[in-house]
C-alpha cells in the first residue's frame, strides 16, 4: 500500500530551482499509482486527442544505427531537458525500461518559474526484429489522461524513421482555462522531441 504521507496526485511547484528537487522521492512515493487510462476509452468519450508523426532520421540506416536509436528510446533519451526531465529506477540502475517500470516527469511548465511533476507508467517495451520502443500511461499522478508510444522502425528499405502517438485529454486535475496551454505545450513536446531525438541519433 502507498505510504500514508504521500497523496498521489501531480505536484505544481513554483520557483524550482529554489527547491531540493528531490524527485526520488517521488519514485517511491507514487510506485502505487494506478492507471488513469485503458486503451480503448477513448472511443467511449469526447475531446481525445489522437497525434501521429512520424520523422526521417536516416536512409542506408544499417543495424548497428537502429540498435542505438532503439536502445537511446528505451532509455527514454527522447525530450529536451530544457522541456521535460525525468526520473525512474531504471536511470538510477542505469539500464533500459522495463515493464511496469514508473518514469516521473518534470514538465517545465514555464522553465525557472512553474515545474509540473508527474508520473507514468511503462505499459508496453517493442523488442522486434525492426521495431524498437516503448509505451507509458498516465498514472493519477498525472494532469493528463491517455497513453504515449514513441518506436523506431528499420523497415527492409533501411530507411530508419521514429514513430509517435499519443493518446490523451485532459484530466480533472488540470482546469479548464489551462487546458489551451497545456495542449500548445504538449504539441511543442511532440515536435521538439522528435526534432531532437532524430539529431541526436543521426550526428556521427
């Protein structure tokens, strides 16, 4: 059972750069956050949204180039810091994602001033021949609801691309007036991850 001190729900926390930032903590704290999110409720309810992108990282790509853009993903190397950070046991261990492993995000919200953390569990790890990703859900430690795939695929024409969907809508966390930012700022996440996740995966 969750510790008694620890409610589970998102942290806002102004001016972080004056706190500890103690993000362990809330590994521990919110481990037994549940599931917001199954799939397929989004086909039960309204204002879903449904992203897909796909970028170019690289043609001629060889084996060798999809393995490290696979194992990178699975490290969940894949946002800017200066966007989001992020904690879990397996960046402490220093080893890829597992299943059901819980990743905690610093989402900065408005980078200096507002910092958003919040947790997700990871739901699904691609381990194929040429597919290589992983997916997380929102947990209630979360202001949104919904579940996030990001996967590189190395199809036989050795065009190497990273693929992205996310699944979401607004939890009840987040208010109604924020709900305009917020989306702007997850768009932004999209683009600027896969920008630099390509880069970072394609530079010699």
């Amino acid at each position: 059972m969750p510790p008694d001190s620890a409610p589970i729900v998102p942290r806002l926390e102004w001016l972080p750069f004056l706190s500890r930032r103690d993000d362990v903590r809330w590994i521990r704290a919110w481990e037994w956050a549940e599931d917001t999110y199954a799939r397929g409720d989004e086909t039960m309810g309204r204002g879903w949204h449904d992203d897909r992108h796909t970028r170019l990282i690289a043609t001629g790509a060889n084996r060798d180039l999809f393995e490290r853009a696979g194992e990178r993903l699975l490290r969940y190397d894949f946002y800017p810091h200066t966007l989001i950070e992020h904690s879990s046991r397996a960046a402490q261990a220093n080893r890829s994602l597992r299943l059901n492993d819980r990743i905690v995000q610093r989402i900065h919200v408005v980078p200096g001033l507002l910092d958003a953390v919040t947790a997700t569990r990871v739901s699904d790890v691609i381990r194929e021949p040429r597919r290589l990703g992983l997916a997380y859900v929102t947990t209630e430690a979360h202001l949104e609801i919904g579940e996030w795939w990001c996967w590189v695929e190395w199809p036989p024409a050795a065009t190497l691309t990273v693929n992205l969907r996310s699944i979401s809508r607004p939890g009840p966390r987040l208010p109604r007036w924020q709900r305009p930012f917020a989306r702007r700022l997850q768009l932004r996440a999209h683009a600027e991850g896969l920008a630099r996740f390509a880069a970072l995966v394609a530079a010699p």
